[in-house]
C-alpha cells in the first residue's frame, strides 16, 4: 500500500526534509525520503523499517538506510529498471501474486468503504 506524499521534518540531521513517500509492504514499511544539502542540493534516503517486538512486550524499530546522492540518480534508477525488469522475466508469477493481493485489497476497501 503506498500512502500519501507529504512533507515530513523529524529529529535527524541528514539534511532539510523536503518530501517523503511511506510505502507500507507487509511488516516493513520503506521511507522515499527527499531532503536538501545546506547548498539546496537533493538526495534521497532509502529507509527500510521493520517493526520487532521484545520479549518484555515493548516495541523497537530496526532501520537500515541508503543515502543516494544527485549524481547516481540515473545509474541507481537504471539499475533498478534492469533488475526488476529480469525479475519480471523470469518470475512473472510474482508481479501476478502481487497485483491479485492488490486487487482483493481494493475490494475490501471499497465494500469497507
């Protein structure tokens, strides 16, 4: 489920928080987030977040994150393409399983609704 763009600041300095993209998948969610250098630059950060639970019931959040910069933008968006394209290829029955959860979720929510 992809939610709403919007802007978000938090606590971290890793540049002016511009735009960020929430993508919840299952028990991660990926953070697109867009910030700005002190030059008004762009780059991206990449967050993977994964909700774990301890044995005293409390909650933590284990995070990995990727820091691409302006000048990969192309090579990493390029990289990307070709790897999920000879995903597609090759296990096709993925992106099927994929887009008939995505449908039975649009039925929910629209009898939910």
């Amino acid at each position: 489920m992809i939610s709403q763009s919007m802007p978000r600041r938090d606590s971290e300095d890793f540049g002016e928080q511009i735009l960020t993209k929430a993508v919840k998948a299952g028990r991660r969610t990926y953070f697109f987030d867009v910030r700005a250098t002190r030059g008004d630059d762009y780059f991206l950060t990449i967050t993977e977040s994964r909700k774990k639970t301890n044995p005293d019931g409390s909650a933590t959040f284990d995070r990995h994150k990727i820091f691409l910069y302006k000048e990969d933008f192309a090579k990493f968006g390029e990289g990307f393409r070709e790897v999920v394209d000879f995903i597609k290829r090759t296990k096709p029955e993925f992106f099927e399983q994929q887009a008939e959860t995505e449908k039975c979720r649009t039925a929910e929510a629209e009898i939910a609704g």
